[in-house]
C-alpha cells in the first residue's frame, strides 16, 4: 500500500543515493552558489516574508536573511571537517580495546524530512534544508501554510544554485502535509514548534 507522498519520496530516494557519492567539497560548491544567490535576491526574498506573515522587510532582512548567509558560510568553511571520519582517542575506549583502533565514520540517513515553520521561514527552514543537504541526504520539504509564496521563492533560489533534480521535493504548504509527511517513507525528520505540539497522543509511544 502506498503511503502519502509515496512518489516524490521514491524520487528523493533515486537523486539522494547519487548525491550521497558526491564528495562533500562539491557539495558545498552549490552551497555556496546558493549563499550568493541569497545576497542578490535578498529584498525581494524580504518582501515575500513580508507579504506571507507581515514582518517588516527591514527586520526580515537583519533577523533572518543575514542569520541564514552567516550559517551557510559557516558551513562552507567548517563542514568538511565535520564530516570527516574521527578516530576514537585511547582515552574513550575501554581497558580490554587496549591495541584496537576505533574510527566514527558519519553516513547520510537517506531521506531527510523537514517540516516547517512560519516566525523565521528563511532562517528555520532554509538552514535545516542545507545542512541535510550537506550531509548527503535528499529532502523533502514542507513549508508552513503561512508561508506559501516564500516556499516557492526559496525552492526556485536552491533550484538556481543547480542542485539536482528531485534532491529537493517542496510538498504543499498545507497543514494536512505535516502528518503525511510524517508517515511517509522517510529516514529522519526534522520539526521545529512547542513542546505541545510535538507530543503523540495520548496512548502512543512517548505520551505522557
């Protein structure tokens, strides 16, 4: 039986394989394309949060454009070696591993969900996208049904950085598509919003 979205998660699934086998230096050379394209549409990008949720550009421009610019270039400069495989110091492992050698090699999960959220939509949800990007993973993204013309804006900006096709799929902007996305055939999820609003109800796993 197919699960919601079950298309566009199969289709993540293909490009996210081949970009998992891109090194992570070429990674990042779309990332940085993106950052550039960032600065350049960085009003307009103003104005459609303005348009969506009613910030003032101004502040759109000093409280969420500018974050998400410094923490890619962050990524930029410190992601390949973040990622690199780590040994284990002799001090972590135990007595009896005298003489082994131990080494954290970091994998994508796959399919990376990420449900979105409307106070900082650029900040909160471009940032997220990026960095399971980064890591090799595709993603799947649904943008807060407060927001609907700034996930189309920022869709069509990643899409002219030239990341390929299908590594990113923008599902609609509706509230129904949270928990769809949740359900679908995915290996992580990312969510940001209240503690309330993340618990299960009452009766599943993790309920109070």
């Amino acid at each position: 039986m197919n699960t919601p979205f079950h298309d566009e998660a199969t289709r993540c699934r293909i490009a996210q394989v081949a970009w998992s086998k891109v090194p992570v230096e070429q990674r990042l050379a779309y990332v940085r394309r993106l950052r550039h394209l960032l600065v350049d549409f960085a009003d307009s990008l103003a104005l459609t949060v303005t348009q969506d949720v009613g910030r003032p550009a101004d502040e759109v421009l000093a409280t969420d454009i500018l974050p998400t610019a410094d923490a890619w270039l962050f990524l930029e400069r410190r992601a390949g070696r973040l990622l690199q495989p780590r040994s284990v110091p002799r001090s972590d492992r135990p007595l009896w591993l005298i003489g082994s050698r131990d080494t954290v090699y970091h994998r994508p999960h796959g399919v990376v969900g990420i449900i979105g959220t409307w106070n900082y939509p650029i900040f909160l949800n471009a940032v997220p996208i990026v960095q399971a990007l980064i890591a090799g993973n595709g993603v799947l993204w649904k943008a807060s049904e407060q927001t609907p013309m700034l996930a189309v804006a920022l869709t069509e900006l990643i899409q002219k950085a030239g990341f390929p096709a299908d590594l990113l799929i923008a599902l609609p902007a509706t509230r129904e598509a949270g928990p769809e996305l949740a359900e679908t055939m995915i290996d992580h999820l990312v969510f940001t919003g209240s503690a309330p609003i993340c618990r299960w109800p009452r009766g599943r796993p993790g309920s109070a």
